[in-house]
C-alpha cells in the first residue's frame, strides 16, 4: 500500500532533505509568534489528554529505527527554521529565535509523542505521527488512538523491511525526525489560525498544504483512509 516509499524519490524525503517546501507553504498561510503558541498550547492540551505516561524504552527490534542526537545536527535545523520562519519580514528573526530557543518546540514535540507511547528518537515513528496528522487536517478529523497505532505500526514495518530506509545514517535520521517536528507545530499553529479566521481559502490552503506533505512520503491522505491497521485506499 505504501509502495511509494520504497522509491528513489521517497529515500530523498525520508532523509529530511525536502522539508522546507512544506513549511513555506504553510507560512503562506499564517506563520506568527502568536499563532505559533497558539497552536504549541493546543498540542500540549491535546498531548495531556491523551498522555499515556512516558514513551517506552525502545526494544532491540526498534533500535535500527533509532537514532542519537547530535547537538550541531539540532541547531543546524533550528537555524533553518528560524530562517523559514523570518524569511518574509527580516525584522522578526530576534523573535523568532527567542521563541525558537533552548530547544523549547523539541520539547513540545516530545510530549505529543510521549502521549502516544511513542519517541521522537525513533524516525518511522515521527513519519507516522505527520503522517496521520496530515490526514486529520486533509479530512477535518482526529484520528482515534487505534488509528494513530494503525499508522505507526504501518510505517514501522515499511521501515524495518526496507534496506535503504534502515541503513540511513543517523545525521540523516536526526533531521528528518527534528524536521517533523517543526512541521507539526506549524502545521497546528496554521490550523488554529485558518479556523479563527473562519476563511475557506485559508483551509482550503491549509489542507492542500498538508496533502502535499504526506504526498513525499507516498501516502495521499485526501484518498486514503486511515484505519487500525494504517493507510488503506477508500
């Protein structure tokens, strides 16, 4: 089902390299300080109702999808944040950086994960966990906790089983998982903004953003549906 990230082009994607595309889509629609914190407290929300306690320790079968941070990898990808972030008005880059400091929306991701049982270290499922957020912003729906496992259960396999996918260096992992996790902050803050704003432009916008996002992956959420066990076309 999902075939396609076991294309060339799907590598490219897995290795964080075609990230930024994504972001500048979404900071299109709405991408301030405000609407940024907006959407971080609406993920903590959402991550403490559905916590379920601290992810588990990684099993010996999930260390190939593991990885180990490295403090110049983090920043590397901060900077570049800061740099899509301030692209279109140079003058906000200081705030940028101070709300983008001390690794702060690491963090944040970190408990989104953890409310699921799951941890950023662990590559495939980060991919999941945009994934099925793709999919609930493309449908205008949440996906259940059985869902959510349906999808990391899904791209784990697809991960374990794909030579190039487990051999990717780990600077590589690091930034496709530290990538998501910007990507998902942003996404939620340009959710929020989108349905303050009451414009169906804007959600239009929104939802084509996120369908584009999961299409790198070879996973088309506007025409799959997400079940307990992943991915599957209606």
């Amino acid at each position: 089902m999902l075939a396609l990230l076991c294309s060339s082009s799907a590598h490219a994607q897995w290795s964080g390299r075609a990230t930024a595309g994504f972001g500048r889509g979404l900071g299109a629609i709405s991408l301030s300080q405000g609407n940024l914190s907006l959407g971080r407290n609406a993920l903590r929300e959402r991550a403490a109702r559905r916590s379920n306690g601290s992810a588990p320790a990684a099993s010996q079968r999930e260390v190939a999808l593991t990885y180990t941070p490295d403090p110049k990898v983090t920043e590397k990808i901060r900077v570049s944040m800061i740099d899509l972030a301030s692209a279109t008005n140079p003058e906000s880059r200081p705030k940028w950086e101070k709300v983008m400091a001390d690794d702060a929306m690491l963090r944040d991701f970190d408990q989104v994960m953890a409310a699921h049982g799951y941890s950023r270290l662990n590559f495939a499922d980060d991919v999941a966990t945009l994934l099925a957020y793709c999919w609930e912003v493309a449908n205008g729906r949440d996906a259940s906790e059985a869902q959510i496992r349906g999808a990391h259960d899904q791209i784990r396999k697809v991960a374990r089983t794909n030579p190039k996918l487990r051999g990717l260096p780990n600077a590589e992992r690091q930034a496709l998982a530290e990538s998501i996790a910007y990507q998902v902050l942003f996404m939620r803050a340009a959710q929020l903004a989108a349905a303050r704003s009451g414009s169906q432009p804007q959600l239009a916008e929104l939802r084509a953003s996120a369908t584009k996002a999961a299409s790198q992956y070879g996973v088309d959420v506007s025409r799959m549906e997400l079940t307990e066990k992943g991915f599957k076309r209606q």
